[in-house]
C-alpha cells in the first residue's frame, strides 16, 4: 500500500475522532484536534517513519488514535 493511501486513511480515521482535516496552501495536511491541537503533516509523506510521527504527535494532542 502506498504512503499516500496510508495518509489518507490517518486523516479518515482522525476525523471520526473529531478533528478537522484541512489542507493547507502549500500543499500539507492541517489537523486541529478537539482539544485545539495543531499536527501539520506533509500530502505525500516520503516514509513510512512519517506515518508513525503523525499517529504520535495526534496521540500527545489527545487523539485517541
């Protein structure tokens, strides 16, 4: 499966669990949590090492990801 899919599929499943997902104008993902946490991400993360950093800094915003 693609890194870009994978991304996709955090954003999916962080907005079940009330964040709001934006993207941003140069082209990243803006995630702001319910607790008002900000997590920037990049489109197309260049590894896999990038997923697990996102899934990590949502779990410090309170995401219960």
């Amino acid at each position: 499966m693609s890194q870009r899919s994978e991304m996709r599929k955090l954003l999916a499943k962080a907005e079940s669990h009330g964040c709001t997902v934006k993207r941003t104008g140069g082209g990243h993902w803006k995630i702001i949590a319910p607790s008002g946490a900000v997590v920037i991400t990049g489109f197309s993360p260049s590894s896999p090492r990038s997923i697990h950093q996102t899934i990590n800094r949502l779990r410090h915003a309170g995401v219960p990801i």
